[in-house]
C-alpha cells in the first residue's frame, strides 16, 4: 500500500456508489429489507447526508463519496426506534461504521439477523470543515481516517469496493494523544479547561453516538443531578468528563463526537485515551467481532491492582 | 455626509473604546475558529470569517444569572441581579445576519413582562454592522429579504471598501454619537466599495411559506426531513435568533444560584413534563416547532421572522439538514390543506 | 511538587466512598479500638464498591474535597461475589481518565480495608490527609465552579461576593 | 430583596402557613407574603398561576387555587412528582418558598354572572376550579346554579375534602362527588362512576349555563361530548391547560401549543379555542 501522489484516488468512490445503488435495487425489490438506510447528495456541492430510502426507483439517490462522514449505526440505535419499526433495515457501513454496529450488537442492541449490511471499503472522508475538493489529501481528510486500520469491513453481508494505494499520512491523532500524554498534568488541565469552556451543551456530540442511547443520559436527570446542565466551564467539564467514561470500553471510534462538535473540541483525544488504556489493561478493542461483553462489563481476578493500597 | 474608515483607525477605534471603560466585543481567533468575544485591543479583531457563534449571546447570553440565594435556619435569603450594571458594549464588526435579529428578539423581550437582562444589554449597546464581501454555499439572507449590506439593527455600518479601509454610515443617533465622539479616526469621502457578498441560494416567497404553514401542521414533510434529525441543540445554539432558554437552580440547599440559559426545541426533554407526559414526544414534532416558531408562530405574534439566513445551522447540522433546501421544497408545495397524516 | 505550598491553615476535605460490609466495618474498628486518625475524613457509605459510580468521585471533587478516598472489600471477599471486582476495573479506567483530563491522581487514593483492618484503614486516611494537605487545597474544581462565559459574567461588587460565597 | 427590581426572574418570599395533606401525596400549602406590603397588594383573579420556588431545586408552576376574594394569602396544590415538587414537600411550616406571579389569564368571571356554573373535575384538577369556586360562593348572589361534580380514582384520592363536606352542606351549591369502581369503601356516600358518566346522570341543564372542566386530558376527552350532549356550546366550555412551563412571562418558549402561549394566552381557554389549536398538547 504505497502511493507516492499525496491524493486518493476517487475511482473507488464511483465504483462504490453504483455497487450500493445495485445492491439497495436487489435487497428492496426482493423485500429482503424494508429500508436502506445510506447516503445521499446534499444540496450544497460536495455534502451528503443520511439517506433512508424504501422506494427501489428511488435508489439512485444514494451515494459514497468522501463527504459521507455519518456513521449511520446511529440510525439503529434505540434512540431511532421509528426507523427499526419499518421492518429488517439494509445499511450501509463503512469500516468504522461496523464497529459501532458490531458495539451494537455485543449490548443486545441489534440482532445480526435483522439487519443487511452493506458494507463499503473505504478510503477516508473529509475533515469536518475542510474544503470539499476531490480528490481527498493530506489536507482535507479526517484526522480518523489517516490511521485507519479498516479501511474493508469484515462481517458485512455483501462488501463492495476495491482499496486503491494509498498515501501515508502523517498520524495526527495518535501524535496529538502523545503529545498530551507527555505533558504534566497542569498542563493537560488547562489544555481540556480551555477546550471545554467554549462547550455550548448543544449534545450534539452525544446525539449522534450510536453508543448515546439510553432514553434517560444521566446527563438530563435532576434527581439527584450529576451533572450541571448549563454551559459554564464546571458543568462542561463535568459533562465531558462523564461522556468519555460512559464510552469507555464501548467506543468504536469513528469519532462522530468529533466531526459534529460545532466548537471544534477535539473529542476523539478522550476516546482514543479511553481505548489504548482498556487494550492495554485488558487487551479490549473494538472490533468486527461480536463481544458478549465490553471490558468494563466483566473481569479477571487477576486484573492489575497496583493502583489501590 | 458619509465617513470612510481605514482598518488601523478601526482597531484605534477599538483601542479607545477600551479605554473609555468599554466593553468592545467582536469577531476574535479562538484556536479553530472565529467567535465574538470580547476585545482587549483593536489587533484581535479577526475579520476573516464569520463567528462561529452568532452575535446573541452580546444580548443573551449562553447561561447568565439571575439571582443568588442562601437558607439557612433564619430563613432564606435572595440576593438579586441588577441588570441596571451590565457594562457599556460596543459590538464591532457584526454582520449583518447577526445584528438583523437582535431587533427581531426586542420583541419577545418586551412584550407585556420587560426581560431587563436582555432589554438593558440591547439598550447599553451599539452596534456597529459590516457588510459581507464573502458568502459561502450556506449563506442565504437575500433569500429571507435581507442582504450583505443590510443596516437593520445596527448603530453605525462599515462597508469595505476596495482600498482595504471601510465607508462607515450612521444609522442611528447612537452610531451618530459614537462617530461624534471619535472624529479624528474618520475621514470625510466615501471611497469605492469592495463588491458585496452573492449568496447564492434565490429569494423565497415567504409568504407563500408561511401561508402553507398555516395549513400544514399536520404533513408527511415533518417525519421526511426529521426522520435523520439527530436532536442536538446545534442548530438552536448558533442561531442569532433562537432564544428559547432554561431557568435553573445549581448549588446545594443552603446556597446557590439561579441561573438562565440556552434551550433548545429539538432536545427531546424540552417539552416533557414531570408527569412523564411529553406533547412533543418525538422529533418530527420538535422540528416542525422550530420550523413554525421560525416562519409562522413568530410572525403571527410579531410580524416578524426569526431567521436571517445566516446559515449557520446548515454548516453545523451533523446530519445535514438544510433549512434552505427545506424553506424552497414548503416554497413550492401545494397549498392545499394537509392530509392530517403525519 | 506541591510539598512546598504550606499552609497551616489549611485543613484538607476528604471525601471517604466506603462499603458497608468491610471498609465501613474496618473504620468502625478503628473508632472502637480509639484509634487516632485525622478529622478531616467524611465517609458516604455503600452497600458495595461497586455502587460507587465514578460520577461520585468527581462531583465529590466538583463539591470541594481536596482529596476522595475510595475503599472497600479486598477481592474475593465482596459480600456481593464480584462488586469489587467490577468496581476495580471502573477504577482503573476512570483514574485514567482524569489523569489525562490533568486531574493530579495524587488526591485520589484506592484502598481495600477489610472490617479487621482498623489499624489499615487509619494508615489509608492519615497518609491521604497528609499528602493532600502538603498539595495545598484542589483548585481546578473550584476555580471551574466560579467561571464565567464572558457573556453571563456578573458586575456588580455585591453579586460577585453573594457568588463567591458559594462553595 | 429589592422592592422595585427589575428583574422579572425575581421571587418574592413567601413563607409557609400551613400544611394540609389532601392526600398520600398531594399537598396544600398556605402561603404569606413575607413582605407587608406585597401581602396587602399582592392581587390576582381565579384561574391565575404563579411559578413556585424551591431555592436548590427550581420553580414550579401551579394555579393559585386559593380564591380572590380571600385576602392576605394564597394557597398552591401540588403533586411530589419532580424535583422541584419533591423539594417543596420536604419544606415545613414556616420555611420560605419564593413565588413569582400571578401570571397567565383567568375566568371572565364577569361574564359569569347571572348565569348558572357547572364545575366538573378529576383528581388534581381540582385546585384550578377551586380558586373559582370559592369566589363564586363568596360572592353566591351573583350567579344562578352552582354545580359541582368532582371525582378521582379513590375515596383516598380525592382533594379539599372538609371543603367537600362544607360545600355538601351548604343549601346553595350542588355537589356531586364520585370515585371510580373498585375506589370506594363500604362507607361511602358519593357515587360510584367515572365523571363523564355521573355528568351525565346528573344531567345538568344548559341553559344559561357555563360548565368549567379541568381534569387528565382523558376525562376532558370523554367529558366534553357529555357536555355537547347536554346542550353545552362550546363557547360556553371552559377548561384550563397546563404545559411545562419555565418562565411563565410568554419569553422561554416551551410552552406553546402552535402559536398560543399558554402561559400568556392561557391557562383558561374555551372548548371553542381548545379545539381550533394544533392538537399538540
């Protein structure tokens, strides 16, 4: 996988998107699913959107293009139960997107059986805010997708695309988790503070996680409140701090959390945080396998203790 | 008799209203972005790209207090706010989107109850306007009968111009006042504006929409657009229009605070009431509210409309929903009554 | 790297989350026995380490102590089967947690006392006072606790002091 | 506190007179202003609400179901259900509470004079009538008939009952009081139905009449065909709604069912009205 242009090719998306359109036509008309639940074009160049499509004339709407960042899991999830009342759902995942189903699937969310997955390989998708030139480069991909490691979903019903080479980009992500590590923790409190101050609790960040379903967060309740509910910097870092721990261990990466924050507060540092601690405590990661059950739903009596006297 | 302005006087300006004991509040860097923020000097003002955040929160603010209280075996104690001591603000370099809908919120602040915390920050504020030079794919404010140069709202309104400094007109007699007072930063003249920003997305008819609003409470569009609705506040939260808000206690028993802040329509909790009964239980319900709120119950009320196309709602919606697109499909809708079906 | 902040007026909050069945039982022992230990622990007492949810701990940090001690059942003895053991990896995690968020873990001690280790649980608490007390009080939270947007900031003289009276 | 803020979010304290369980979990409190002069001056007229402080916990918002025309008081009803209404029931007397009010329209009392009142309630619902109630015995010779029937689920659930008994035995009003099968004991006097059905028994007539309902949107859902088929027009129904309410000043937006605030338009609103809103509530 070498590729000396700093562009990923954007054949793949092309071919991606007529092989969805294809199998969206056959799972529709056969009745094999009530709804494809996928992408479509926005109306501004360049954007996409969630798509949940019944009519099979109608499949021609749906797209891949590095502008189809949603991971659509969410769609499943309880907190979306009108669109799982339709009937067996075909979705379309990305690598990372499967995760989160498979996350799904290991908290009896979803049954494996209820669902067609179409799964898309997939080269990365753009940053939140970037340009929406195609084809994607260093500048304009996804901090996530710069270290992806599954690019092809595993597990899917039917699998469509073909990875092109591609270029090495610099691992932002795991650098910035570094460089935060490295500091003290003074450091790391005023990094967050800062950060965590121009939160403004819009939850978009916990509405669009697939692993955000619980009908009543801990978050809005009030008796006894946890957690501040108005957007001061103690609230918001009370919050955050509860969001991250809530995810820990559940957390299948795709960093939504991150895409959607319109204050561009880097959420994904805390997942990732969370996620190398629990593979390194307790070897857990997030995977295309079905777990019965996460890391911190179960434990070895030999688990390390060195921290409690 | 029109001024022009150059982009070192503007921050000089900056610098002596800081002085004066003002708080100068405009487009500032923070990290990423762009907010409004307050100014310490006249070169922290970022003109590049519009705030991510509205101008509202100079007005209303995200959570504000609005008393403090203490109990204790004598009896409780209220310690109250006044608003009378909210600062001096001047508000430089807000666009036009922005500044349109703080007139457009002086309506539901002061109908019947005054809300001072709002009115007397409005009062104690002058706003100076910039007219847009740039509009990306999400702007639209001529589609609602607004513009780039638009000077509703504003005291004073600054107009680029090509050579890199701003024509500055008086709007009001505040904006008069302030001009008065800071002559020698001005210049007589009116120089040759920079081209204004084209939004591109075309004029609606909004009465139309609204007349198809009034029939259509009930329509099949509600659960189509809402159906991938997410139900964050994101959209609430940057708007400059969007003023619903909670009021809460937080501290203990003893002592505490009660506070005001941001609200949104689309959070599922909104509505919900102790009893467990929601009237708004699921989200097309909630977005057809911020839709009619917008279009239809606002202008009932007040004749007036609580969107300026800025579009930021569009360029935060994690699931990319696209009021414009939406206004344009109710825009050309039958407008027979709905089907009673939702 | 606190060590040099003294400040002899200084009394520590620690915010003790104990199990009924040993730690609660082991400080118990300790109080029977006349043990000394310091006046600065408040103990919240549990069925089961397990039912103390992190969310405890930093709304106890949130709420003004300078130093949460958590204790409870060494593993194998949970009068619940495998409470603790559950409760231990939570731990682990969220310790983790506001490590990275800049949380000094130095305030935050983990302990399993049994209801026969009187003499244990005096040596948990003592040294969790002392070292906190040598770090000075926790400020983070409670700087948090008085910040402002700029937006909602408050003016006035009398407010700001009703304001900062609030713990 | 200052006597003339500015801030319409300000509470005036009111401190806590008297506590009357009503039921296993409904309570009354009587509330007096701690201020001389807000006691004397503070007015309002039946159908009214106020929002309801418990500093710690929040506001709440709930009719003044004392009447008007009894002075240096008011009184709330509430049901411990949230945390704000949890808190206030752990309050005792003489403790302060905050109160901010009143708000909201009321009953075109005026209006009613001269004509006979048909009052029908269910459980909680009592509270917003009884304010009314009161005022219309306060001042009895204004008003032709006065018919109440009041129901809940058991003897045990219902509210004001030394009122009931009161208004039982006075000569001038009608009071029909019933619980619903299975709720009454071997003891009981009142009949045994749900409301719409003992409405309809006691077949009240329509004529000059206005009937004022309040009551769970299922009563008020079965009660007003009895009403229409008793000859009721619609605009001679009167009904209260309640929503979440957070500011009650017609600014925070929740409360609005389509482009009616209730707490400004409302809370009182004609079946007429009620029926011409989205059904959103």
């Amino acid at each position: 996988m070498t590729n000396t242009a700093q562009t990923i090719d954007p054949a793949l998306y092309a071919a991606v998107t007529d092989a969805i359109r294809a199998e969206a036509k056959k799972v529709l008309e056969a009745g094999a699913a009530a709804a494809v639940v996928g992408w479509q074009a926005g109306r501004r160049q360049g954007t996409a959107m969630p798509a949940i499509i019944t009519d099979p004339a109608k499949v021609a709407e749906l797209i891949f293009s590095p502008a189809c960042v949603n991971n659509l899991a969410l769609y499943l999830s309880k907190a979306k139960k009108e669109i799982r009342a339709r009937g067996r759902i075909a979705i379309v995942v990305k690598g990372c997107d499967l995760k989160a189903l498979v996350g799904l699937m290991g908290e009896n969310q979803l049954k494996r059986e209820d669902l067609h997955v179409i799964g898309v390989v997939c080269a990365g998708v753009q940053r939140a805010g970037a340009a929406k030139d195609i084809p994607l480069s260093e500048e304009t991909i996804a901090g996530k997708c710069r270290e992806c490691t599954v690019h092809t979903p595993e597990g899917a019903d039917v699998t469509v695309g073909t990875l092109p080479d591609l270029p090495h980009f610099t691992p932002v992500e795991s650098e910035e988790l570094s460089r935060l590590e490295a500091m003290t923790p003074a450091q790391r409190w005023s990094f967050w503070k800062e950060h965590f101050a121009r939160c403004i609790r819009c939850y978009a960040c916990r509405q669009v996680c697939p692993f955000c379903y619980c009908e009543q967060c801990l978050c809005d309740r009030n008796r006894p409140q946890a957690v501040e509910t108005t957007p001061r910097p103690a609230g918001n870092m009370a919050w955050h701090i509860v969001r991250a721990m809530h995810l820990a261990g559940r957390c299948a990466g795709c960093a939504e959390c991150e895409r959607v924050c319109p204050m561009d507060i880097p959420l994904n540092l805390l997942n990732r945080k969370m996620a190398k601690e629990l593979k390194e405590l307790y070897g857990h990661e997030a995977g295309f396998e079905v777990k019965e059950k996460g890391p911190l739903a179960q434990y070895r009596e030999d688990d390390d203790q060195s921290f409690i006297k | 008799m029109p001024k022009t302005i150059t982009d070192q006087n503007l921050r000089l300006l900056i610098d002596a209203l800081v002085a004066e004991g003002k708080r100068v509040v405009g487009p500032r860097a923070a990290g990423t972005m762009t907010l409004y923020a307050p100014l310490a000097k006249g070169e922290e003002l970022n003109l590049g790209e519009l705030p991510r955040r509205s101008a509202k929160e100079t007005f209303f603010p995200l959570c504000e207090t609005i008393l403090t209280y203490e109990r204790d075996k004598e009896g409780v104690r209220v310690t109250d706010v006044d608003p009378g001591t909210i600062p001096g603000t001047v508000l430089v370099a807000a666009r036009p989107c922005d500044v349109a809908a703080a007139p457009v919120l002086d309506s539901v602040f002061s109908w019947d109850f005054k809300d001072e915390f709002f009115l007397e920050r409005r009062r104690k504020t002058t706003i100076i306007g910039l007219a847009c030079t740039r509009a990306d794919d999400a702007c639209f404010c001529t589609a609602v009968g607004l513009s780039p140069n638009d000077t509703k709202g504003s005291d004073l309104f600054l107009t680029p111009l090509t050579d890199g400094g701003y024509r500055c007109d008086a709007i009001t007699e505040k904006g008069e006042a302030l001009l008065a007072t800071h002559a020698s930063l001005f210049a007589e003249g009116d120089g040759t504006p920079a081209p204004l920003a084209e939004p591109s997305l075309g004029k609606l008819d909004l009465d139309r929409i609204k007349a198809w609003l009034d029939t259509h409470f009930e329509d099949p569009l509600w659960g189509e657009i809402a159906e991938r609705c997410a139900g964050c506040g994101a959209c609430a939260f940057l708007c400059p229009a969007c003023h619903c808000f909670d009021i809460v206690d937080e501290g203990g028993e003893t002592k505490g605070t009660r506070r005001k802040s941001w609200d949104a329509c689309g959070f599922g909790k909104f509505t919900n009431h102790a009893s467990g009964h929601n009237p708004r239980d699921v989200q097309p319900q909630r977005y057809r509210n911020r839709i009619m709120h917008k279009f239809k119950y606002y202008v009932d009320k007040f004749d007036q409309r609580l969107c300026t196309g800025c579009g930021r709602c569009i360029r935060a919606c994690p699931v990319g929903i696209d009021i414009a697109e939406i206004l344009s499909a109710i825009g050309t809708r039958d407008q027979e009554p709905g089907t009673g079906k939702d | 790297m606190h060590a040099h902040k003294e400040n002899h007026a200084f009394e520590p909050k620690i915010v003790a989350f104990v199990c009924t069945w040993c730690t609660y039982a082991g400080a118990d022992l300790a109080g029977t026995a006349r043990l000394q230990y310091p006046a600065n622990t408040r103990v919240v007492k549990f069925p089961c380490t397990g039912r103390i949810d992190p969310v405890f701990i930093l709304r106890a940090f949130q709420k003004g102590a300078d130093g949460v001690l958590v204790s409870g059942c060494h593993p194998g003895d949970c009068h619940y089967m495998a409470g603790n053991f559950h409760a231990r990896r939570r731990f682990a995690a969220f310790r983790a947690l506001l490590d990275f968020i800049g949380v000094d873990l130095n305030r935050l001690q983990f302990s399993w006392v049994s209801a026969a280790e009187g003499g244990k649980w005096v040596e948990v608490a003592t040294e969790l006072t002392e070292r906190v007390r040598a770090m000075g009080p926790m400020r983070e939270f409670r700087e948090l606790e008085t910040e402002e947007q700029w937006s909602g900031a408050i003016d006035t003289p009398e407010l700001q002091a009703a304001y900062e009276a609030i713990p | 506190m200052c006597d003339h803020s500015k801030n319409i979010y300000l509470p005036q304290l009111a401190t806590i007179a008297e506590i009357v369980d009503e039921t296993a979990d409904i309570r009354t409190f009587r509330l007096v202003f701690q201020d001389e002069a807000v006691r004397d001056n503070f007015s309002f007229r039946a159908g009214q609400f106020a929002e309801y402080s418990a500093f710690g916990a929040g506001e709440a918002t709930f009719c003044i179901a004392s009447a008007p025309t009894r002075q240096g008081y008011i009184e709330c009803c509430f049901r411990a259900v949230g945390r704000v209404t949890e808190a206030l029931r752990s309050l005792e007397v003489g403790d302060a509470i905050g109160v901010r009010g009143p708000y909201g329209n009321s009953f075109p009392i005026e209006e009613f004079f001269g004509k006979n009142l048909v009052f029908v309630a269910g459980g909680i619902a009592l509270p917003p009538l009884r304010t009314l109630i009161w005022q219309c015995l306060d001042w009895r010779e204004k008003f032709g008939d006065i018919t109440i029937v009041y129901g809940a689920r058991t003897e045990g659930d219902l509210v004001y009952k030394r009122e009931l008994k009161e208004w039982e035995q006075r000569g001038d009003v009608r009071l029909v009081k019933t619980v619903d099968p299975g709720g009454n004991s071997p003891d009981w006097d009142g009949k045994v139905g749900f409301v719409p059905t003992i409405l309809e028994e006691a077949a009240p007539s329509a004529d000059n009449t206005i009937a004022l309902v309040c009551g769970p949107p299922i009563m008020i859902k079965f009660t007003l065909p009895v009403l229409e088929k008793l000859g009721f027009a619609d605009s001679a129904i009167y009904t209260t709604l309640e929503n979440r309410m957070k500011c009650g000043l017609g600014k925070c937006g929740r409360c609005n069912v389509g482009n009616v605030y209730v707490c400004k338009d409302g809370p009182v609103f004609t079946a007429a009205q009620v029926k011409a809103m989205p059904q959103e509530f």
